[in-house]
C-alpha cells in the first residue's frame, strides 16, 4: 500500500508539477513567437515529469504504479538544451529550429533508447530494480548517464548566459535605450537555471562524501525546480517583446562590423577611438573614414549613397533631435531617413565608427553637458536634465555619461562650477 502522508517539500513540488502542466497549455496556445513557447512549454512538461516523479517515489506509488519509474530518468538532459533553444529562439523572433538545433537533444535520445530494456519491463521486474537500486546496486547503463547529466547542465548553463550577453551586446546596434529592451526576463531564467545546475552538482557531491543523507539533495533540487516553475508562471507569460520588429534584416551581423573595420585599417584608413569629449561627427571625419565601395555591397549601398545618408543623418540629428525620444530605435531613425535600418547600420558602423546606441547618447550626453554649461543644472536635479535629453534611466545615465566623458555627472559638475 502507498504511503499517502507528504511533506511540505513533496507537497511543494506537486503543486510546481500541476502547474507546470498548465503553463505548458497555455504557452502552447500563445501566438505570438510560437517557436520559443512551445520550446517552453517542453521545458515546463520536462519540469513537470521531474517534480512528479519525487512525489511518486515518496509516496511509494511505485507498488501501485510501477510502469511510471524511470519516467524521469531521462528529462535532465532536456532542460539544459531547451532552455538554450528558448534563450535563442526568444532573443531573435525571426529565429526558427534547424536540422542542426537537432544535435541539442541526441543525449536525451541516447538515453531513452539505451534505458528502453528497462522501460519494457513487466511492473514485477521494474518493481525489482527499484528494490536493486534501493540497495545501492546500479546498473552500469544508469551509473554512466547519471554523471552525464550533470556534465549536460554544466556545459548548457553557461553557454546559456554567455549567449545571452552577447546578445544585450548586440541589442546595443538597434536600440537607444536598453531598458526599453527588458532582457530580464531571459537573464532570470538563464540565472535561475544555473543555479540549480549548481544546486545539483553541490548536493550531488556532498552525498557522495556522505555529508548529507542520500535521497534529501533531491527533495531540495525539487524544490528549487518548483520554485523556478512558480517563477515562470509569474513571468513568463508576461514576456516582453524583444524586438519590435521581426526580420533579421535589421540586425547587423558582428563578424560585418568586423570586416568593416578590418578593412579600413588594411585600407591605412584611421579608425579612431571614442573621444572623451562627446562630439556628433563632422562630415570632414566622414570623408575621410569613407569606405571602399566593396563594403556596402551587401546592402546594395555606393560610396556615394553612403556618404549621402551619412550627411542626411548628421543633419536630422542637429534639426530635428530624435535622441530626445528614450524610445528611439534604428528602425526608428531609419524610417527618418527613408531607408533600411540594415543600410544605417552599416552607415554608423563603417563610416562613424560607433553603434547606434553609443552614437545616440553622445548626443544625449552633448546636450547635458551644453545645458549644465549654461546652468541649468543650478535649477533643476541631473536626473531632470538627463530625462529631458533622452536618457530612461539615472543608472544609465551615470554609466554612458562616464564613458563619453571620463567623469561622474556630479564630478563634470562641479568642475563646470556648476
């Protein structure tokens, strides 16, 4: 007979298992990004087999419900691999799975084929395993896998954070305020999971030195799984948009933006450094940064369009100042301009040396400075004038304002004597 009795830590990670059931329906049935809920939802559906899984042997519902063991064995070599994915997938719309993306789930396919002995095993014969296992005796198939998922979490963890740092990197070539891009979300997840990687890997260690009873680690994994289903269900279907717009077309690829420049040293071309003071660039440093024609063949530009756009936006940034706007974004000051945010893109990358939002703000950080020059900043708060000049946020603000100047907004103050 099972044992019908939990405790608080099983009762936890029921209440995560039904939920991640139902989180999993309805990021199915969401329309928008289809490609990176429904990789969500497996996640949660992996999550939920898991959580599951430590009630059943809890309660002891392995004598009654014999043919579910095992059912979880497999489900940690998902979880590194599609939260991967979703990072991916929810970072760029316009991403879909390839043949490739594939590859991600052949140690999960791996080892639900080599366990399929155990799974077609009468209920008597799995009942006995469990006995076997009970007493430490562990096949060779399961000894070697059970390791295996930790070098699975170990490896996708961090590969999950660095991908998604490189994209708030590259966020940076579209957008001119970066909190209107709320990375959180996916940074959280990536966090989050992580940590429980790391929860894992400890208590996997501390049982093997036997500091901890065999069984517990397990119970506080299942917690921490719990929790992060909780978490999702809190946030997740509340995702924000990461890109407005859903083309790759208006991301530049890094490897062009170093090409572009490698080119221009190779051509005794001068890049030069970001000033400390912030300056617009004059069109005489746009001459003479001007690149060969080769360089803007993937976007069909001339050296003449180039310089063409590179003036027009030079003079809509002095008449009409869109950087006042913290929402501004390329495609934004592209349709200003009545071109592609791809061609702008290589415009400011190739001709002006710097990304959009590096090349946005020192307009913002030039108007601050002209303001606390004619006193303003006597009148009103530094915060005041930063919001009026574009910025969304005084973290922001403190952080690209030392960057384009070297100093503090306080310090560039009071030594204005201001």
């Amino acid at each position: 007979m099972a044992r019908l009795t939990l405790d608080w830590l099983h009762l936890i990670a029921l209440l995560g298992a039904i939920q991640g059931v139902f989180l999993a329906g309805a990021l199915v049935a969401k329309r928008s990004n289809r490609t990176a809920n429904r990789l969500l939802a497996a996640t949660m559906v992996a999550f939920s087999i898991s959580l599951a899984s430590v009630v059943y042997y809890a309660a002891g519902l392995e004598q009654v419900f014999p043919h579910f063991f095992g059912a979880s064995h497999p489900m940690p070599f998902l979880y590194g691999p599609l939260i991967y994915l979703y990072a991916v997938t929810a970072a760029d719309r316009s991403r879909r799975l390839t043949r490739r993306d594939a590859l991600h789930l052949v140690p999960f396919l791996a080892t639900v084929i080599t366990g399929l002995p155990i799974y077609l095993m009468s209920g008597a014969d799995k009942l006995a395993l469990y006995q076997q296992l009970q007493r430490g005796e562990v096949p060779p198939l399961i000894a070697i896998a059970t390791p295996l998922k930790f070098v699975s979490g170990v490896i996708y963890a961090p590969l999950t954070l660095i991908f998604l740092r490189r994209h708030r990197e590259r966020v940076k070539d579209s957008y001119s305020s970066v909190e209107r891009v709320n990375l959180r979300w996916l940074l959280w997840l990536g966090a989050a999971a992580a940590a429980i990687w790391a929860l894992a890997v400890g208590f996997e260690l501390v049982e093997t030195a036997g500091i901890v009873r065999v069984g517990r680690g397990d119970d506080f994994i299942a917690l921490g799984m719990a929790v992060l289903v909780y978490g999702i269900g809190y946030m997740g279907l509340r995702q924000p948009e990461v890109f407005r717009y859903e083309t790759a077309e208006h991301r530049v690829p890094a490897e062009l933006v170093v090409v572009e420049r490698s080119a221009s040293q190779s051509d005794g071309v001068d890049v030069a450094p970001e000033p400390a003071e912030p300056q617009s660039p004059t069109r005489l440093q746009m001459e003479e940064s001007e690149p060969a024609a080769a360089r803007y063949e993937r976007s069909g530009l001339t050296d003449r369009d180039a310089a063409r756009l590179g003036e027009a936006l030079l003079t809509v940034m002095d008449r009409d100042c869109p950087w006042r706007d913290s929402d501004l974004t390329l495609a934004d000051l592209a349709d200003l301009l009545s071109t592609t945010p791809h061609k702008l893109s290589e415009v400011l990358n190739a001709q002006i040396g710097q990304t959009f939002y590096d090349f946005v703000n020192g307009y913002r950080v030039k108007e601050v400075q002209r303001r606390i020059a004619a006193g303003d900043a006597q009148r009103v708060t530094m915060l005041a004038l930063a919001l009026d000049a574009g910025f969304a946020s005084k973290s922001t603000f403190n952080v690209v304002f030392k960057k384009h100047t070297s100093r503090t907004p306080s310090d560039y103050r009071q030594a204005a004597g201001m």
